[in-house]
C-alpha cells in the first residue's frame, strides 16, 4: 500500500500494435500489474511519435498509424518494483522501460464503510482556531490572494479552510467597503477561517505570512465538535 515519502515511478513505452501471447502487450503488461499487487496503473495513447529506427508515427496518416505508441505508467514502493521488474524486462522485448525516483506528497483514499459502522462518529477536543483578514481586491501572482491561501493550506493537509465575503466593513486605514445596488466595492472584505492543531496552525501562520502584505491574523483557543456521518446511513 502506497504511503506519503520516498517511491519509484515507472514509465513504459511500448508500440500499440505490439503483442505478447496474442493479446495487445499494453493490456497484458496491465493485467500483469493488475495481479501481481502494483497499487495502479496508467495506459495513454500518444498522439504520435518516434523511436530509434527514425520513423514518425501519427494517426492523422493512415500509413504512419501502425505503431502509435502507448505509455504505461505506475508508481509504487521499491519492494514492490524489484518483485515486478524481471517479468515486465521479460515481456518488454521492443519498448523502453524507464524508472525514475520520486516523492509521494499525498495519497487520498476514498475509505469503504464497514458493516458495523455507527450512524456517525463524535470527535471532541481543543484545537487553534485561525483567521485570516484581507481584501478581495489582494492578488498573488495574477489570482485572487485568498484563492491562492486556500490552495497552499490544502497542500500542507489542514483539515479545512472556510472564505467568507463580507457585506460591509473597515480596516485600519479606516475605508469603508460595501456592497450595495448603488456602491459596488471592488475590495470587499474577506476572512478566512481554519481550525486545527496548534502545530498545523503554526505551519499555516507561517506560510500566509509570507503570502499576505496587507491584512490581519488572528489565533484563539477553540473548542471543537465533530459529527461524522457513515456512508451507510447516508445512503439509506
């Protein structure tokens, strides 16, 4: 099972037209993967290319529409590509098989619910509640700056992040922002809101101060209760 940190990623490229015991070789490479315990895998068509013998292959010449290669790719754990590696160099007689060393930074999951799963589930503690004032006018690198806050914090695994976008309001400069038929602001005020832990928090404070230049942040103490509905009764 694929966790965060140190992996391989595998690429193989292989003509679509090749075969391997009378099946397509991409298929059997991936059925081979399939049930042989690789965590996925990946088959595209490319829309053309060439190899070493000089020749262009493209779909859009029928002539030249033999050999459109295909591209195979997977990632897995080091233990896992020493056991798959002497039967894919086997069945790869006329292709490339490239590996390269990579980081996994996250793996989702979509969890399956268990046949004695509660209604839901009751989490309760204390955590850091942080909150994030800026205008929505404030850009980083061409995209709105809160847009931008949001999407770093989900790469850090913060649990949430909520934006909200204020009616009227003011800041130290004492402006006045609103939004009315007859006033259209174009710097409204935005706030957004995140609670974690206090370790997460941190991380967070330090990576939105470097982002904000002109806004307010602010860390308090919060209380937290947390319901999580099953996937069973949410379906029923």
């Amino acid at each position: 099972m694929l966790s965060k940190g140190p992996a391989k990623k595998i690429t193989i490229y292989v003509n679509e037209d090749t075969r391997y015991h009378h099946e397509p070789l991409y298929e059997a490479i991936l059925t081979y993967l399939l049930h042989n315990g690789a965590s996925g895998a990946t088959a595209s068509h490319c829309l053309a290319g060439f190899g070493e013998h000089r020749q262009m292959h493209t779909p859009k010449i029928e002539a030249l529409a033999e050999h459109i290669p295909v591209r195979i790719e997977f990632i897995d754990t080091p233990e896992r590509l020493d056991a798959l590696l002497p039967t894919l160099y086997e069945m790869v007689s006329d292709g490339l098989i490239e590996v390269q060393d990579t980081n996994l930074v996250k793996v989702g999951r979509k969890e399956s619910p268990s046949a004695d799963a509660k209604q839901h589930q009751r989490r309760q503690g204390t955590a850091k509640m942080l909150r994030v004032f800026l205008g929505e006018a404030d850009r980083l690198d061409g995209e709105p700056l809160y847009e931008a806050i949001v999407k770093r914090l989900r790469m850090t695994e913060i649990a949430g992040a909520t934006v909200y976008r204020g009616i009227l309001g003011y800041g130290a400069k004492g402006h006045t922002h609103r939004a009315s038929f007859l006033h259209i602001s174009k710097d409204l005020p935005i706030m957004i809101s995140v609670v974690d832990t206090p370790e997460k928090i941190a991380a967070a404070i330090a990576i939105v101060e470097q982002m904000l230049e002109d806004g307010l942040i602010v860390v308090s103490d919060a209380d937290f209760v947390r319901l999580i509905r099953s996937q069973r009764s949410a379906d029923a």
